[in-house]
C-alpha cells in the first residue's frame, strides 16, 4: 500500500504552519507521556512514524511505506497487549522514546529555520529565546555535516594507507577523529557566531520574516483533531 | 572626501605562539575604492579584514593596538550589529557563514536581522539572488550545495545587507571562471551605485585587477606597497611578493566538461558511470548529478575535471577514490578489478588510491606535522623523502607544529604532502590551489610534476585557471566523456542546463 507523497496527508502535514505543527508535537508527546496504556501508546507510535516517514525525503525504491509503518504499529500494539508484565514495560519505554524522537524529528524535518523563528516570533517567544533555538538548530547541522566529513576523510586516509593492524592504532586513530571533530566544530561555531552577529544577529528587538507564517483553515482543523484526540485518548482513560 | 574606513599604526598579536600578524598597518579606504588586498598566505590579509570589521578582537581572540574608524566612528565604539549595516564580510570558508537552511533564508538572513519590512526583505532576496545567479536554487538546502554554490550563496548573504563597505576574503577561490567574473563585477558595480568601497584579499588577481583602483601588497603583516594595481603586470614585482599573475590563458583547456590526457594505457577507468544521492529522484529540472560519465585515468599524466560550481566534479572525485558508490557503472583499475575494494584494504605503492578534498584536516591523525608527514609513508622508506617532500611544499618550518594548528593553506599543504609521500597510484585532488599564493603554487606544481614524471597519475578537480594553465598541458584535450551538469539559471550560462559531449571536441 504506497502512499505517494505528490497527494497525501504527509505532504499536507508538511506544509502546515509552524504553530500548528508544534501543537501536534505536543499532542503527540501529551499522549507518550500520560497513557499507560499499551493501545494508546502503539496509536501515538503509529501516528509519530507514520508523520515521520511522510515527511522524510522519497527514497525511490525503499523497503518501507506506509504499510510497513502500520504493520509495526499495530504488531507493537498486540505484543504489548499479550506479552508478560516485565517486557511489556520495557516496550512502553522504548515506544515512549521512539514517539519522543520521531514527533521531534518529524517537526525538524519539515520546518526550516526561516519559518522556526518566524512562527516563535508570533507566538510571542523573546527574542533572545528564539535565537537561541534557531542557533542550536543550526548546530545540529553543522554536527552531522562534519562527522559526515570526519568520517569520509578517515575512509579516504585508509584507503590509501590501508587499515590500522592493532586495536591500539584504530583506538589512537578514533581518539585523533573524536580531537579532529571538536577543534574544527569550536573552530566553526566560534566562525559561525562571529559571521551571524556581522549579519546583525545580536540586534535588539524584533526581527522581520520573508515569509509571515499564516493559519489557514487547514491549520485550525489540523490543531483541532489533534487536541480532539488527544483529549479523548486520555480522558476515555 | 570622507574615508569609509580609516586603519592608522594598527598592530595585532594573535595565536598561540603570540605572534604579531599586522605591525604597523595604515590603510585609508574612500567612497568609489576597489582596493585590491594581495600577498604570500599567511602575510596578514585576513587579519587586517578581521580587525576592520571589529571581529578581532570581539570574537576571534586576538590584541588589537591602533585606531580603527569606520565612517568616522572608532570601531569600538559601534555594536556588532552596527557594523553590520555598515560593513559586510564575505568569510573565506562559506561553510562558516551559512546560518540558515535554505539559500532564500540565507539571503533573507541579514535583513530580516535589521527588522526590514517584509517588501524590502523579498525585493532584496530576489535582487541578490539574480545578481548570484542562484533564483533556480533559492529553494534548495544549502547542506545540498555544492562548495562553490555555497560560497555564491555567502556572497549573496553580504550583498542582501546592502553595507557600504564590501570587505570580500577570497571571493573568487573554487568560484567557476564565469562566477568569478560576474560577481566581483556586480559586487564592484553595487559598491559604486550606494557610493561604496570595496576591500578584496584575493591571491586569484585576474578577476579583481580590472575593478581595482588600488592594489595593496603585505608582506609579514606590514603593506609593502600601496599603489596602482598596474604593479601586478610586472613579473618581478609579483615574484618579489609572491603574487599570481593577473591573468592566464589556458590554451586547450577544459570549458564545463572533463579533460584528460589520451590514455594509451589507463590506470583507472569509469565506464558510464552514474550518481544520485538518495532521497533524489531525477527530473528534467534537476537531473541526476553525474550521467553515464566515462573516464580514463593515465598515468603519468594529469587528468582534469573542470566544470562549473554544482556540475559534480567532487562528486565524481570521490566516486573515483572509492568513497562514494555509484549508483550505476563501475570504477576499476586497468587488470579489472574493482577500485574501490583494492584502495580500501591494500597498502603501498602501486595499489592505492589518495584522496585530499576539500577540508583535509580530518586526514591528520598525529600532533606533530613531522609526525603526520612520516605516517603517511609507506613501509621500510626512509625517513629522508618527508624532508624533501615538505622542503617541495614549503612546510618544513611547520615542522614541530600541532597539524590542528595550521591555516588552511597550510594544512592542505601538509595534507598533499602526505599524500605524496604515501606514493600511491593515483593521487586525487580537488581544488588542490585554494588559498596558494603565486610561490606555493609554484611549489605544488613542481612537486606534482615530480609526481607525475615519476609514473604516478593525477586527478585533479579545479576551477583555477591559472593553476591549471600552468599544468603540463601540452598533452591536455578534450575526451570523449558525457557529462551532465546541474540546471543553472545564470545569466552566463544560458539555457544550458545540460552539458554534454558525446564525442571527442578537440585533440591536442
């Protein structure tokens, strides 16, 4: 059952304003948190992942769709149910933080950090707050950007030199990775600091947006089932 | 008329060692200026940009004494954010200045900064993304970008500020000769309509002597010369100060597509090879990175890949030294087997495959640069060659320094070096001359020239002309390669969205 990304719901998931995403999130999160119960729990995974994937960029071809996403939902939903106590709530946990981190990274994966700072902006945040946010986001960037490096320059140092022989080697070349990776970020976010605050990072008061988010009808709705939900979920408990 | 930036006996320590990078410093920028900021690397161009901008020492540590005004206003006494509406700098590593995630956001970053209102904001984002000639990526990630679309999109996140003085740190290094062009030419050209100056470190000076009105020599942190830019015309004075020449020609030389030496019998070979990072599926407006790309790697010889910014030349690099799998064709060496297998877990001469990119620091592995140096040697070689690689290259001085240490013209200084002294067989760089002054380059070309003559095979990946017109290129034309480049809605490169070129062009 492929769901194609062109018409569906994840698309529109995707588009929504960053406000209304973020009541989403939370919705999501309300649920992991205050169900202890294994049903609601494997509904609110399913929900995360299946926000998740259609939020993720298409990888033509991949082995899991939409079909595969609700399979593991609902499987988790009957292991959890009929499985002895102890298991059951090592499951919970880990549902709890799979729902914490696929909600999470389901809102980072489709908000740009334009329209982050924007939406925070309207919904009142201080400034400083949202710049602190819009940094960290940016860090979380620059954080993989360079162990992709890191780890593309130790495959290219290799292929020419040939694999470490003792584990005292690959240990001492892992310890110069890990001493590479943090002079270079300290070296960047010190860079990436000093070319923000030349762009007038640091000045007082509000800040303007290309784009003004706006709540469209479709947002309203969206944030509405969501709270819906989420209320029911957790009062018919 | 009144100076826009007034630097009088200005001196600065700065480093570990507390070395002083400017002695004595006097500079006078005034309205119309396009001052030319030129010298050996590491003779304090970045410096001085960094202390008129105020960065040092607000952020980047260092003890500034002297005076510093900018319109009239001792430095200190604006905010940072002060200085922004005054001065921009473009930084020499794009990677280091790109905030936000999309290149539209990055353009909008510094306007929206000042509270423009939102009309400005989008007049001035369209404006400064036609002039970059990114309106067909302004949606894209800027993680997606290639390095020199990376660094017209930092270009572009100065010109949005409007400031009416461009403080530009190596604007045109990995730019595509055409970018290069355009851009200094604009950015020379908005300075002048806002009653602007520009301030451009540049060891590239063809691109910048047509628009300079002065040209500024430094040498070991003091100006040298501070005259007309006429100067650079002249072999011996650019020899005295180890500049490049102001302009080169490359007779035979590649024009967005790939070049290789007739190989009678190649090392490597890449048949029909195609690439598409994941998560990307091939349309007509944004067609896969590489198409059906043939290759032949000779050795003794010098292979060029040129192209412009975003065409896939790192792309196809790494492809060839083993680090990225394609997503069809094949890589092999010339008894047939596969490239990548062999470079992965072979070692020594004949068999390897050295790979220096874009950031080389992540290649060091030791704390010492001798230390470094002698890692890279293959077994039972003698110590002796480290010594008359780094002599070749000129880091020997840089002996007993931390390898972390370094600038980045001499880290990749270092980082070829090793790669040279772990002799494989075919040694792959790219952008190999970024940051190399008219001395350096001269020592890298020699030391690849040894290279070379000594049966090794070279891939290099460049935009430099002036680097790669001094490559041995009497034996460079053009090969049958098909080469697929991303869409560019530049003015100079027209409609062509799509480079190819099925059948030999041009034989040398």
């Amino acid at each position: 059952m492929p769901v194609h990304h062109d018409c569906d719901v994840g698309k529109a998931a995707g588009g929504l304003d960053p406000r209304t995403k973020l009541v989403m999130v939370l919705c999501v999160y309300t649920v992991a948190c205050a169900a202890d119960d294994s049903w609601r729990l494997a509904l609110a995974l399913t929900v995360a992942a299946f926000w998740f994937w259609r939020v993720s960029p298409v990888h033509p071809g991949a082995p899991v769709d939409a079909a595969t996403w609700l399979i593991i939902g609902s499987g988790s939903l009957l292991c959890m149910e009929f499985c002895p106590e102890w298991p059951a709530a090592v499951a919970e946990s880990v549902a709890r933080v799979c729902i914490i981190l696929l909600g999470g990274g389901a809102f980072s994966r489709s908000t740009g950090t334009g329209e982050l700072a924007a939406a925070l902006q309207q919904i009142g945040c201080p400034r400083s707050l949202v710049l602190v946010l819009l940094a960290c986001q940016v860090m979380v960037g620059c954080v993989r950007q360079e162990i992709n490096q890191a780890w593309e320059a130790g495959r290219a140092r290799t292929a020419c030199l040939g694999t470490p022989r003792s584990p005292g080697l690959v240990a001492a070349a892992a310890r110069w990775a890990a001493v590479s990776f943090c002079a270079r970020l300290f070296r960047r976010a010190d860079a990436m600091a000093a070319a923000a605050e030349l762009r007038g990072f640091s000045r007082p008061g509000r800040r303007t947006s290309l784009k003004r988010p706006r709540l469209r009808l479709l947002d309203w709705c969206a944030a509405t089932a969501c709270c819906t939900a989420a209320a029911l979920l957790l009062w018919t408990h | 008329m009144d100076a826009i930036l007034e630097v009088q006996r200005l001196c600065c320590v700065r480093g570990p060692d507390g070395c002083e990078a400017l002695h004595d410093v006097g500079l006078t920028v005034r309205p119309g200026e396009v001052i030319l900021l030129a010298g050996k690397s590491g003779c304090g161009k970045s410096t001085l940009i960094h202390c008129a901008c105020g960065l040092i020492p607000r952020i980047f540590p260092g003890q500034v004494r002297g005076s510093i005004e900018l319109y009239g206003r001792t430095i200190g006494a604006l905010a940072t954010w002060e200085i922004a509406q005054r001065a921009g700098l473009a930084f020499q590593n794009p990677d280091h200045q790109l905030f936000t995630d999309t290149v539209q956001g990055e353009a909008a970053f510094g306007p929206e900064n000042l509270a423009l209102p939102q009309e400005e904001v989008a007049h001035r984002v369209e404006d400064v993304l036609r002039r970059t000639g990114l309106l067909g990526l302004r949606h894209r990630l800027t993680r997606t970008l290639s390095f020199g679309q990376k660094r017209r999109v930092g270009i572009a996140g100065v010109l949005s500020l409007k400031p009416r003085l461009f403080l530009l740190d190596e604007p045109a290094s990995v730019l595509d000769d055409e970018s290069a062009r355009s851009i200094i030419a604009d950015v020379a050209r908005l300075a002048a309509e806002m009653g602007g100056a520009v301030l451009v470190a540049e060891h590239r000076l063809g691109y910048v002597i047509d628009h300079a009105t002065r040209l500024v020599v430094m040498d070991r942190g003091s100006i040298v010369y501070d005259g007309s830019p006429a100067a650079a015309w002249d072999h011996e004075f650019r020899a005295r100060h180890g500049l490049r020449a102001p302009a080169c020609e490359f007779p035979k030389g590649p024009q967005f597509g790939i070049c290789s030496i007739p190989a009678a019998g190649p090392v490597l070979q890449a048949r029909r090879v195609c690439f598409s990072y994941a998560g990307h599926r091939p349309t007509a407006e944004e067609p896969a990175i590489l198409a059906d790309v043939n290759l032949d790697v000779a050795a003794s010889a010098a292979t060029v890949v040129a192209g412009p910014n975003g065409s896939g030349k790192t792309t196809l690099l790494k492809i060839l030294a083993g680090l990225l799998r394609p997503t069809s064709g094949t890589v092999r060496w010339c008894d047939g087997s596969s490239a990548a297998a062999q470079g992965m877990y072979s070692r020594g001469r004949g068999s390897s495959i050295a790979y220096v990119g874009h950031q080389p620091l992540y290649l060091f592995r030791r704390g010492q640069v001798l230390r470094e140096l002698a890692s890279w040697l293959p077994p039972k070689t003698p110590l002796d060659l480290t010594v008359d690689i780094a002599e070749r290259l000129d880091i020997r001085h840089l002996f007993a320094r931390h390898p972390l240490a370094l600038s980045e013209g001499e880290s990749r200084r270092l980082a070829i070096a090793g790669a040279l002294a772990a002799q494989p067989r075919v040694l792959i760089l790219d952008e190999p001359s970024v940051g190399f002054d008219g001395h350096h380059m001269g020592c890298l070309l020699d030391a690849l020239d040894r290279y070379m003559a000594s049966g090794g095979a070279l891939v290099v990946a460049s935009n430099d002309q002036d680097f790669l017109c001094r490559l041995p290129t009497s034996a460079v034309c053009l090969s049958a390669i098909q080469q697929v480049s991303t869409a560019f809605d530049h003015p100079l490169f027209g409609s062509q969205s799509r480079v190819k070129s099925d059948k030999p062009s041009s034989t040398a």
